[in-house]
C-alpha cells in the first residue's frame, strides 16, 4: 500500500514536471514567432535602412552573449 502511495506521488510529480516542459516549449515557440514578425515587419517597413538595423541586431545579440557570459561566471 505505501509503494502505491509513493508511486502515485511520483507520478505526479513526473506529470507535473511534464506540463512545465510543455508550457515553456509553447512559450519559447510563440516568442520565436513574434520574433520572427517583428524582424520581418522590420524590414519590409524601413529597406531603405537595412543597414542601421542589422548594425542595431548586431549589436543586440552581441550584447546579450555577453551578458550571458557574464551571468555564467
């Protein structure tokens, strides 16, 4: 009777840990998406100005490996 027990709580923790996983996949493939959006919208608005935004991406992806690399250390 207490190993059904224990089983049963681990099981649900199993299952808790699983919803999790499957709530941050659905997050992270919605930010993705906007993502993707907002750097399509990007271009399509300003063509002309290609050049200041991929400096700007540029400079904000190297700026955010950076500061993971900071937050590692």
């Amino acid at each position: 009777m207490e190993e059904e027990d224990e089983d049963k709580i681990l099981l649900r923790r199993e299952y808790k840990k699983h919803i999790q996983n499957i709530k941050k996949s659905r997050t992270r493939e919605k930010h993705f998406k906007y993502k993707n959006i907002g750097y399509t919208e990007a271009l399509e608005n300003y063509e002309d100005d290609i050049k200041y935004f991929s400096i700007l991406f540029g400079y904000l992806e190297r700026k955010q490996d950076n500061e993971t690399n900071l937050n590692e250390t």
